[in-house]
C-alpha cells in the first residue's frame, strides 16, 4: 500500500498566494484548480488533500489573509492607534491582491465561503483593545468600527488609485490617522 504524499505549509502558502492573485484578477468563479495548482507547481491532488475543494480554498485564502492581517496588528499593538495605523496600511500595500478579497465581497458572495466570525473578530482584537482604554465600553465596538472605516477607506481609495497622480497619500494617510487619533485621545 502507498504511503499518502505530504504536504509541507511553503506549498500551502503558494496555493493561497496563487488563489488569492488570480480571484483578484478574475473573480472566484472563474478560477479552476487546475490553473491554481499549476500556478502554485503542484497538482489538483495537493489542493484537494490541503484544502478538500475549491470552497474550502477560498474560505482558507480569506482565514489566512485576516490572520495574516491580525498578527500585522498584534505586532504593533503595545504601540498606540497611530501605530495600528500604519500597520493597517503597510499590511494592505504589501498584500493588496489579498486585501480586495477579505473586504470586497467576491469570495462572500460565493455559497459556502464564509470565513469563522472569529477570525475576522480576532484580526480586529488589537483596535478594541487600545480603545477600551480610550473610550467607555459600551462604545469601544462603535468607535472601533468608525476608526476601522477610516483607515480602511483611506487605504481602498489609494489602492483603486482612484485619485489624481499628485495626490501624496502619505500626507492623506497621515491626515486620517491624526484625525483618529484627535477623536480617540489617550487617558
């Protein structure tokens, strides 16, 4: 009897990494996991034995893009909201393919792909923490959610590049995060 292949996590980075580009370039329901494995140098047999199908993949690519981006949080949360920040950001820049999938919609809008609320819940821990010092608790989730869409909106205009060629987003970042940190003083 055949001993079944293993699969080591650098080859489950690459079918994540190679689904998150080409949902980014095409839309879920036009990927194959055909074309993701031969972009990842595998076969279809290492998606189905790492994943167990192509909803699984896509639930696994959001999961590790909101992981990704939680530990990016975690990192600099000893830090202040201004830190937060700019980890959003730079996390963003750096995984921009990733970053469309977790908050545009496309892979949602797919039956059976939906990530565990815990783990977007966990990538947004860092912003309720340093705001429960900031403000009463019964008002650290709406504060939470009004910082996160500042960031997140400055963030989204710059990567759609939606704005003239000579608007500085880094002063327009930089704006956003005074402005935060002016609504949410520290004690």
């Amino acid at each position: 009897m055949a001993r079944p292949t293993r699969y080591d996590d650098a080859l489950r980075r690459r079918l994540l990494d190679a689904t998150a580009e080409m949902v980014d370039a095409k839309g879920p329901e036009r990927i194959s996991l055909r074309d993701v494995a031969d972009d990842a140098g595998t076969s279809t047999s290492a998606v189905y034995a790492l994943f167990g199908g192509k909803a699984e993949l896509l639930v696994a690519v959001i999961e590790h893009g909101f992981a990704s981006f939680g530990a990016s949080q975690a990192e600099v949360e000893p830090g202040d909201l201004r830190a937060l920040g700019l980890a959003y950001r730079e996390w963003a820049i750096h995984n921009a393919a990733l970053y469309r999938l977790m908050f545009g919609g496309a892979i949602i809008a797919v039956e059976d792909c939906v990530p565990e609320a815990a783990t977007t819940s966990e990538a947004m821990a860092p912003l309720v923490r340093a705001l429960a010092a900031r403000v009463p608790t019964e008002e650290v989730m709406s504060a939470a959610l009004t910082v996160w869409a500042q960031v997140h909106g400055a963030v989204s205009l710059e990567l759609a590049g939606v704005a003239p060629e000579v608007v500085d987003w880094d002063a327009v970042y930089a704006g956003v995060v005074d402005a935060v940190e002016r609504a949410f003083p520290s004690p």
